[in-house]
C-alpha cells in the first residue's frame, strides 16, 4: 500500500499540491493525469525523497524498492544487454558473492534467492525487454556511444523495467518511442507484477495499461477506478451533477435570504427568519467548477489549393549517400486531401520520406513530381531547438512580418495559442508544449497546403491533444503524420503506410491489425514482420485475423453488454443524486431521502461490481487478441 496522506507542495512559492490525500494499493496500476504544469512530475520528486513535503506524509512500504529512468544512460563503451543486467543490484552482488563464499548455508542461501529472483534467466529476459523497445540481437551487443541520445533513453527505460522495482514511476516513457514500443509498452505495463505510477498523455496507454486514473486537479487528487476513458466520462457526470447541485443549492440560499430581508423585522415573522439565517450558515457552499481553457491550434488555409496529385513519386529512390539509398521502389501518390499515417519502427526511413516529401532530400533515382502550388510545412521535435533562445514568440513572429503593425503580430501568436503572458517569454523559458505551439504555429505561417507532423503530441496534454485533433481535422490540406499516438493516428488519418523493408507501401488493414502484426513478430523474436518466416502470405494472415475477432465475438458481446449495463448504473446514480441534492426533500420527505440514499448505495455497489467484471473480461480479451 502506497499512502499520501495531508500532503502538501510548494515550488518556488506556488502551491501545487494542497492536502492532497491518495491510497494506491500494491499491485494497482495507475495512472497520473492532470494538466500540464499541475505538479505530477514534482510529486515523483516527492516520493522519491528528492523533495520534502511542506505538509503531510508519504508512506511506503518498509524497504519497497523504487524505481524511475532518471536520465539517459551514458554514451561508454559498454554492451547494451550489460547495462541492463547491472540494473539489478541485487542480482550482480549474489552472483559476485557466490564466486567468493564458503559456507555451505550462506551458499545455500545465496543460490535459492537467485532461484527466487529468476537470476538464471536474466540475460534472457533483458533480451526481450530490449527487443521489444525496438533492439535487435546485434543491436544488443554494440556499444552505448553508437546510439543516440533517444535509443540511450530506450536503455535507461530498458533498465528500469527489468530491475522491477517494488514502485516502477514512469513519466512519459513514450516520448521517445515509436507506436511499435508503445504497444509493446502497453502489453508489458498490464502484466507487470508489481505497482506502476504512470504520467501520461496517450489516452490508449492509459485505457490499457492502467487500472485506475489518480486525477491531479486544483492542488488535490482524486482516484477513479478504470481506464481513461472511463474517468474521462465520469468525471464529466460528476462535474455536470455538481453544477446542476450549485445552482440549486444558490437558488435556494436567495430564496432564503430574500425571506430574511423581507422578515427578520416583524415580530410575526423574526422566528421563521432566524431559522433560514441558521439553515444560511450550515449550508456549505459547492465551489463552481473551474474549465481551465485550452487554446486551440489553428492552421492557416492555403491561398491556392494545390492539384492532385499534390506529389506523385515514380520508382524512386532517397538516401543520404550516393549509391546507399534507405528507401527505394517508391511508387506513391499523394493527393491535396489526403490524410495518412506513416507506421513503422524508428531507424526504417519514416522521416527520410517525410524529408523527402518536404523537399529537404531529392530522389536518387526515379521521378518526384510536385504540384505547382504547392506548399509543405515540416514539423519535427528536434526542431524545438532551432527556436532561437533568447527570443520571446513575438519576436519569432515579427521576423515574418517586419512591415505588420505590433497588434497585427501579436494576434499572429495569440491564433498559435500562446497566452498573452506568455508572448513576451524567452523561448528558453516556455514549457515543452508551449514551444511546440509556437514552432507548429511557424512552420504553417504561410498557409501550406501539405502537412508533415513528425511526432508533434510530445510535451502536449490530452486536451491539447484533442485540441490538434479538431485542428487537423478542420484544415483543408493534405496531412503526413508520424506518431507514437494511436488515439491520434485513428482520429485523424484515412490511409496507412508501412515503412518497412526499404520501401513505403499502402498498409491494407486498421492499426488492430498493425498491433496483431506486431505483437506476433516480437513474440517470433525478430521474425519478418510481413509473415514471410513462416510462409504465410498477407491474405493468409487477413484471415487467420479475420477467424479471430469471429471466434472472440462472444466475449466482445458480453464486454457491450456490461458497458451498457454500466451507463444504466451511472445514470441512475445520477437520478438519485440530483433528488438528493435538493434541499426541500429532506423537509417535505426525509423518509423517501432515507430510501434512496440506501438506493444509491447499493446501486454503486453494484456499478463497482460490474466494472470490476468489465476489467476482467477486457483483460480476456485483450490477452485473447495478441495470443
């Protein structure tokens, strides 16, 4: 069990947890949401004694082990598969003292625990750990330095998962992965023995890796049973109920006050009025609810629409050295309102064909044939850092429109969706998301007619994330997207395109399908992706999937079945709670008030029950799908 109890945070004198009080029981999976900058990232640093509490407590079992990827692992000489085995201290120091001892019980002692903590099979399951975040065998043998600073986070996230600690803490492990890692991610984190804090943006990891959502809003926290969806809905039910009870309850606080005004001064009447002044001061005031406002994305629409296709692509070829082409064979189309998605492992060419659409890399060979009107806007994360520093957002702005009067640039930033305190900032100094903004904002300032995202969701929250969805879907153009974001990729696209094998090609089939496709090739240890391994053909596999969502459509009927169920419990919990939340009830009827307070609670029993069954038929279903 993991206690917060009564517990306070300050950060350079702003108040970000306010007797905030959270019980995670050991094995829960969780799930930390709040908007950006709420304070999730500072109650890591609070349970892991990096930072004191101003009020309260942390408990935690007595000698849980913690874990989290602090930083990316150094770029050394080492052996990838070495640097994760040393993550279990543990480990290293039985077997290092098993070379040296001599008692026989000390011995004896020493080889059951490294029996207990499946020592032997280590090396193994650190393989399988780093393959499934996108390692291959020989990738497992080369040195650290030969990886990027991202593919070092991978390891440093490899480690962590494979010492398992007692409380594994991640705070956005997907940022620096691909979808195939996510997925992967995902399967791992359901099954992982022991108790997961996880922050997160993605709506998918937290509907399938999670159990229960703790929600940070306000300086308190909340937990909610379920995946995010779920508390997405609920906590929506619970703020409208809220307000319905706000507005009741200030009605009748002014009815109430109007009969003192009027009455306290008559003697026939000064009875009745001092009762309504008592029943004034025991009534307790529901507090409004807050909307925090999220600044919509806005790209702007193009002067021109560009002819289709906007890029035609015949047999060609792209690379960075002559003769050493990463893509070849491309025979692509791409017209003006086109939405496609690229899928693919990171290091198969996803972003060379986005520079290539782009017009930063020319074909080696074969025909690109671009639209005349056409204009590109490239997005990737590692452009973040070619934001010029010591520049606010206005003066990024002002270099597109010297000749623009001052109110005319700053309504330029505010449309990016930065606050007005915010335009005048450094960039140095804005948050992740909001520099995303900001460089998204830029590369679409003269209306393009094609947009290429990579990753662009990292350092954004959920409800920026629903904020680009909407923007991507109101805008005209074509759009190219790479992402790790599965909920974004499903909301936005209309055409896969697997980058595998040195060549993009029209993926035939939805992203279930991509993650069936997947998931069988991690578990075939490196086997081709595309089935060929085991000599099964594309139509082969179409069926094999075809035969299996036919066979589990039983199950999926009962989990519609209990969601239904679900929403009649929720809604009836409503019913009972808007009558209980009039105050006439309990003068006119507080024998009817006792009846349905007892409805009520067995009514939310029995939702509790019923989402206890939802979770396990979902858990079913879901080990049912990438068997």
């Amino acid at each position: 069990m993991i206690t917060l109890s009564d517990l306070s945070l300050r950060i350079a004198g702003r108040l970000l947890l306010d007797h905030a009080t959270l019980a995670l029981p050991a094995g829960a999976k969780t799930g930390l949401v709040g908007r950006n900058g709420a304070g999730k990232t500072t109650l890591f640093r609070a349970i892991t004694g990096e930072l004191a509490p101003e009020t309260g407590a942390i408990h935690l079992p007595k000698n849980a082990r913690i874990g989290q990827v602090a930083q990316e692992v150094p770029g050394t000489d080492e052996p990838l598969i070495d640097i994760v085995l040393k993550a279990d201290a543990e480990r290293l120091a039985l077997m290092a003292e098993a070379e040296h001892a001599t008692d026989p019980h000390r011995i004896a002692e020493i080889q059951t625990r490294l029996a207990d903590i499946s020592a032997h099979s280590a090396e193994a399951r650190a393989a399988a750990i780093l393959a499934g975040l996108g390692f291959d065998a020989d990738a497992q043998k080369r040195p650290a330095k030969s990886f990027s600073g991202g593919w070092r986070m991978r390891v440093a996230l490899a480690a962590v998962l494979f010492a398992e600690p007692d409380l594994l803490l991640l705070d956005e492990p997907t940022n620096y992965l691909d979808l195939e890692g996510t997925l992967w991610l995902e399967s791992y984190l359901a099954k992982y023995p022991h108790t997961v804090l996880l922050i997160s943006h993605d709506r998918d990891l937290l509907n399938r890796a999670v159990n229960s959502i703790a929600h940070l809003e306000h300086g308190k926290l909340t937990l909610w049973r379920g995946g995010y969806d779920q508390f997405e809905r609920q906590h929506a039910e619970r703020t409208e109920l809220a307000e319905k009870s706000r507005e009741k309850q200030e009605a009748a606080r002014k009815h109430m006050e109007a009969f003192v005004e009027r009455f306290r001064y008559k003697a026939s009447k000064a009875r009745q009025a001092q009762s309504r002044l008592k029943a004034l001061e025991r009534m307790k005031p529901i507090s409004a609810a807050v909307n925090d406002h999220v600044a919509p994305f806005r790209f702007p629409e193009p002067e021109k629409r560009a002819a289709s296709p906007a890029i035609a692509l015949e047999n060609a070829a792209v690379g960075y050295a002559p003769g050493a082409p990463v893509l070849r064979r491309l025979n692509l189309r791409i017209d003006a309102d086109d939405r496609i998605a690229l899928l693919g492992k990171n290091g198969n060419g996803k972003s060379t064909f986005a520079k290539l659409i782009a017009g930063r890399l020319t074909p080696e060979s074969g025909t690109l044939t671009i639209s005349p009107n056409l204009k590109v806007a490239f997005f990737a994360q590692h452009q973040l850092d070619d934001l010029r520093p010591e520049e606010s957002a206005v003066a990024h702005v002002r270099a597109l429109m010297p000749r623009e009067p001052e109110a005319k640039v700053r309504s330029r930033v505010a449309q990016m969706g930065l606050a007005t305190e915010k335009m005048d900032t450094p960039a140095k100094n804005l948050s992740g998301g909001e520099k995303a903004r900001l460089l998204m904002g830029l590369a679409a300032f003269d209306g393009p007619n094609l947009l290429i995202l990579d990753e662009p969701t990292n350092h954004l929250d959920i409800d920026s994330r629903a904020a680009l969805i909407d923007a991507l879907n109101e805008f005209t153009g074509a759009v190219i997207l790479i992402s790790h974001d599965r909920h974004l990729i499903e909301a936005t696209a209309e055409r896969l395109w697997l980058v595998h094998d040195g060549t993009v090609a029209p993926f035939d089939g939805d992203l279930d399908d991509y993650r069936a496709l997947i998931t069988s090739a991690a578990r075939r240890d490196g086997a081709d992706r595309q089935g060929k391994a085991n000599g099964a053909s594309k139509a082969d596999q179409r069926r094999e999937a075809a035969q299996r969502r036919e066979a589990l459509k039983p199950l999926a009927k009962k989990i519609k079945e209990t969601e239904s169920l679900m929403e009649r419990l929720g809604k009836r919990i409503q019913a009972i709670e808007t009558q209980l939340a009039d105050p006439a009830l309990y003068e006119k009827n507080p024998q009817k008030a006792g009846q349905l307070a007892k409805e009520r609670a067995a009514v939310v029993a029995e939702l509790a029950e019923a989402e206890e069954g939802w979770l396990a038929l979902s858990g079913e279903y879901e080990e049912a799908i990438v068997s």
